[in-house]
C-alpha cells in the first residue's frame, strides 16, 4: 500500500537541505497534472505555474544576490509576508519556530551573521535541483489565494508520494518586482512565492527540524455533536 494523504501530512516539513539529485521534466509535468484535480472555486483555476531548473536556477540566485545587495531588506510590494507587526499567539509561534531552526543548527541568536547565511540560502533553493513558482493574477480575491494554497499544499503532498520533499518559500515575496520582469509577466500577475522541489538529505541536521502544532482542541468548537 502507498503513502496515505494522513501519512504525507504527517512526514512533510519545510525541507532545508537536497541531494544533488536530478528531478526530471516528466516527473514535474505528472506532479502539476496530477495536481490540477485541486478545489477551486467557481472552477476558476487562479494558478500558474513557473518550474525552474538547470542553468535557470543560478540566474535566479544572481537575480536575488543583485537585488539584495543593493536594498537588503528586498522590493516593496503591498503584500508583505508577513503583518508589520504580529500580535500573540502568532509573534511567539513564529519565534519559537525560527529558536527551534537555529538552535538545530546550533546558531546563537546574537550570531546575526550566521543566521543570515542560512536565510540566504533560500536563494540558493537549499540546494534542491528544481523550483517552482507560483502566479496569480494581482486582482484576485482572498478566496482566489486559498485556491492558489490548496493547489500548493496538493503538490506538496504529492511530491512526498512519490518520494520526493519540498520547502514552500515565501523568502522570494520580498523580489516580486524583479520576478516580474525577468519572468516576463503581464502587467496583472504577481509571483506569490517559490517552492523548492528535490530529494531530502536525510544526514542534514536542519531536516530533523519538526515545528508544533496546535492540538485539535486548541482551534476548534465543534457544536451539535
């Protein structure tokens, strides 16, 4: 019997660390294909999808090291990866889970240099041998970007059924402005993030990270049962 969805759910994390190991067309074509059966509704499919490998993925790590050596803390864009200024429970999720990283790797907090050396790898996509990015059109709605999700999350858990792993990476929200243009995008779409697509290293100490999760009780009312 093959890898249940429960089973998928429950081995996928954020992978940080790739084999040097191809993934070929074919494979991304049967993942997105298979992916394409996601919910959206009104069937309006708000997705595209940009899959990147090969000398592709160095001249995107050049894009982002221009970039951000001229403005470290990226492009502007209206839509932030995050709210300016988090508020609890959110602030310490996001606190104990950026800990929880580091400390794997053994950097200290005060190590800002180090710490900003793993980030950068984002960039490099953690070594992974493809990438995909995903567009949506700039006028969609908030229903429009779950949509775009739950196709994300179905190749995520796809990937992890045919052996692969995969890191979503909202770190490329801060170069939309310069994906834009070197994608070639209408002047309506918008890259919303990248996703890092390989094989996991299973010796990398970062690849044993495994974030909490509130337990049921804690995010749901359940009424008339």
């Amino acid at each position: 019997m093959g890898l249940s969805v429960a089973g998928a759910l429950a081995q996928r994390i954020s992978t940080r660390a790739f084999l040097d190991k191809p993934v070929s067309e074919n494979l991304i074509r049967e993942i997105l294909d298979a992916a394409r059966r996601a919910p959206s509704g009104g069937n309006l499919q708000p997705w595209k999808v940009i899959a990147a490998g090969g000398d592709e993925l160095p001249a995107l790590t050049a894009l982002a090291q221009r970039v951000l050596s001229e403005n470290p803390t990226g492009e502007n864009t209206d839509r932030p990866v995050y709210p300016s200024k988090l508020w609890e429970p959110y602030r310490t999720r996001r606190f104990e889970a950026g800990e929880e990283l580091y400390g794997k790797l053994e950097i200290p907090r005060e190590d800002k240099g180090a710490r900003l050396t793993q980030f950068w790898k984002n960039y490099e996509f953690f070594g992974a041998p493809a990438a995909l990015f995903f567009v949506i059109e700039e006028e969609m709605g908030h229903g429009q970007w779950a949509h775009l999700g739950m196709f994300m999350q179905s190749i995520a858990l796809l990937l992890e059924e045919r052996g692969l792993a995969s890191c979503m990476q909202e770190a490329w929200g801060i170069l939309r402005p310069s994906l834009k243009s070197h994608f070639g995008l209408a002047d309506s779409e918008m890259v919303y993030c990248g996703m890092a697509v390989g094989y996991a290293d299973p010796d990398a100490v970062i690849n044993r990270v495994r974030t909490a999760r509130e337990p049921v009780d804690a995010f749901t009312e359940f009424r008339g049962f």
